[in-house]
C-alpha cells in the first residue's frame, strides 16, 4: 500500500523532465559534516545536500546504527529529518538502526538510486517499534554496488529549484531574480508572473520551503506555479490582470543541512514574521513593504505551501474581514467543487500578532494570509492534482473579485 514510484521533475506541458537532484551544486557537504562509517560489506555517509544524521556506528559487518537528531537544542516540531547514503561492496543485505534523540520516527523511507525516482520502501523491510512518536526505526536495505539514497522525504534540495526556475524563465510570463541571500549566503530567488504586455496591479504572494523537511507542500508549489503559468484561458486572463511573485525556497541554509525546522540562527522562520530577526525572513518583510508602499500594486492574497500530517488550510476566519472579502471561503469553495472526490480541509483561527505568514499578511495588510498544508503521506499524484486545482479555483475567485478602481488614487 505504501510501495509507490515517483518522479520529481518538472510539470511543464505534458512532459516531465528529470533533473539531477543530488548534482553537485556546489553546497555538497556542510563543513560540519560528521564521519562516515564503513565495514567491508558497506560505507554510509552524509556528503549531500540534505544528508543528515548526527552521528553512524558500525553495530556488526552488514549492521549500522544513525543517531538522528535535530539541528540545535531549542524548542523544535518533531519533523524528523535523515537522509544518507549507503555505498556497497557487493550486492547484500544491510541494516540501519535509525536511533533518534527526540521524537521519534516520523517518515516514511524512501529509497533512490538516481535522486529523481523515489520509492516507498515496502512495509516488511521497515520496522517501527510501535506507531509514530516511537524512538527506533530499523530499515532492511538492498544493496550493491550503485550508491543507494535513503531519505524521509524525496531528496529536494536547491539544484531542483534552480532548474525548475532555469525551465521557468524561458517563458515569457515569467522574470527570475535574486532576492537576497541566506545567512550562509545561499541564492534566495523570486519569481515573478505576470503578462509581459500588461502591467498588473494586484499581486499574489507565494512562499515554500520554510521548513526544511516539508517537501510535500513544495511538491505542490510547483504544479500550482506552473499552472498559472500554463496556456489555459483563465491563467491568460489571470496573469494580464495579476502578478505573481513567487518565493519558493525561503530556507536553503536548512534545507541543505538536512534541519528539522529552523534556519542555521536557529529560529524557526514561519515564527518570525513581524519581528523579521533572520535575513531569510527581512527579505520577505521589505517585500511586502514594497509591494505595500508602491502605489500602484496591491497585494490580494499570500499563500505559504507547508506540510503536517494531514492536507488542511489554515485560514483567516470567515468573520473577520479581508480584501478581497471572502476571498477564502468563495476560492475554498470553488476548489471543493473541483475535488468531488476528495474532501478539502479547513481550519480557520486568527490570533492577532502572532509572527506567522499568514496572521502577518492579514494583521498589517487585511489581506486574505493562508497555510496552504499538504499531508507527509499524501499520495504523490493527488499532490500534482491539489497543486493544479487548487490553482484554478484561485486564478478564478481572483477574476471575480471587483477590481480596484485606481489603486494609485485610492493607496492614500
Ligand atoms: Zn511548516
């Protein structure tokens, strides 16, 4: 039931384009990458983007022990993060021994031989001690001579999304541009849609990769992107009215080093919007202070793509007022009637100042903010649907609204 195959690749159109994931981009092992371990039978390390393990011991020639652990000692969700890989010296059979410090097992493992095809990893060759929430997992490996990614989620690291938006940037709706950077210096870009012969007014907000570890919710950014970036009338109409600007990956610093949940500052960067301490974070903060302080745009919704243990949006409550009004509830909605099949969640609750995106862009702008949540084992197909759907319902709710009159006269 677990056992799936998946690509990560690109959407584009109707095919799907591999891409190196685990390519050497230049940020391939973290200076304080610890040792691997090795026996005659097999070595595991952590050399990659998003490797992570604390600690390896070899417990018997085809037998290793991880310790898994999060990235600093303060308060942290309990996303626990590992990724390794195990070179062989024959084809065999190994164990590992994932021993976390904190929280316990929480992902499913994945395996891949070439960073793009991922498999689930069958059921009988996984042994959690107990339900989620317990402290081991001990996994069965198959093994030869080809490197053997093993992960928590499939590996997403920068190198994806910098040839996503390399494929993105040869349409013409679409300009990529540095944001800023990372507190290690790590390329932070922003994506821009819009029609080139237009000049739109209102602008949607888009941020992924807050939290390391969420890939699901980036594995439904990227189809929404494309989708209001397709040949669709509605995403015609949508770009010549609306602009996009898209920050996919927000956390590169913490992606790359495999964290659980923060940054290397070690603060969690969806709990620092307002006070804007990280430069990860400040970037976002100027640019909505931009989009704010320029006359002639006007931001209508933000939208943060995460993952929890279920697919939930977190909302704005209806009764409190944005603009657009109701945007939420009409876009919801309209995203339901598109999933017949397939019940939408929703979990609507404001608590004003707390320094979360989606409170931030409705406490100081009115606009409708939204967690946009995708669950850790949603199936990886129904994920490209939620992202596409999801997408239309919103360039459609978007095209309903009323549009400002002249937002240049009316700013202030
Ligand atoms: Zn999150």
């Amino acid at each position: 039931m677990r056992m799936q195959a998946m690509i990560i690749g690109l959407f584009l159109g109707l095919t799907t384009v591999p891409i190196p994931a685990l390519a050497n981009d230049g940020q391939t092992a973290p200076a304080d990458t610890p040792a691997e371990c090795r026996t005659d039978t097999a070595r595991i390390d952590q050399a990659f983007p998003t490797g992570a393990y604390q600690s390896c011991d070899v417990t018997g020639n085809k037998h290793f022990r991880l310790t898994i652990a999060p990235e600093d000692d303060g308060d942290i969700n309990c996303s626990a993060w590992y990724a390794f890989r195990v070179n062989a010296a024959r084809k065999t059979r190994i164990t590992v021994d994932l021993d976390y410090t904190k929280c316990g097992h929480r992902y499913w493992p994945k395996t891949s031989t070439d960073g793009v095809n991922w498999e689930f990893m069958k059921p009988k060759y996984v042994k959690v001690e107990g339900e989620r929430g317990e402290r081991t997992a001990r996994l069965t490996l198959k093994v030869d001579e080809t490197p053997l990614f093993v992960a928590a989620q499939e590996i997403f690291p920068p190198s994806i999304y910098e040839a996503w938006l390399d494929r993105l940037e040869q349409m013409p709706s679409a300009t990529v541009s540095l944001l800023g950077r990372s507190a290690q210096g790590r390329k932070i870009e922003l994506l821009r849609i819009a029609d080139p012969n237009t000049t739109p007014r209102e602008t949607v907000v888009l941020v992924g990769r807050q939290h390391p570890p969420e890939v699901t919710g980036a594995l439904a950014m990227l189809p929404f992107v494309e989708t209001i970036m397709g040949d669709s009338e509605i995403a015609k109409a949508y770009r010549s009215r609306f602009e996009t600007l898209a920050v996919p990956l927000l956390n590169p610093d913490g992606v790359v080093h495999g964290h659980w949940r923060h940054n290397t500052g070690g603060v969690d960067l969806n709990r620092d919007w307002g006070p804007f301490t990280q430069p990860e974070t400040r970037l976002m903060g100027n640019m909505l202070t931009w989009i704010e302080n320029d006359s002639a745009r006007d931001m209508r919704v933000l939208i943060d793509f995460h993952s929890t243990n279920r697919d939930v949006f977190y909302t704005i409550p209806d009764e409190l007022p944005t603009d657009p009004e109701l945007f939420i509830k009409k876009w919801l909605e309209l995203y339901q009637e598109r999933m017949p099949d397939y019940e939408v969640n929703r979990d609507a609750r404001h608590t004003e100042g707390r320094p979360i995106s989606k409170a931030h862009a409705f406490d100081v702008y009115g606009a409708p903010g939204i967690t946009f949540e995708i669950g850790d084992d949603t199936d990886r197909e129904l994920i490209k649907r939620i992202g596409r759907e999801s997408a239309i319902a919103m360039m459609q709710t978007l095209l309903e609204t009323p549009e400002p009159a002249n937002p240049a006269l009316s700013d202030r």
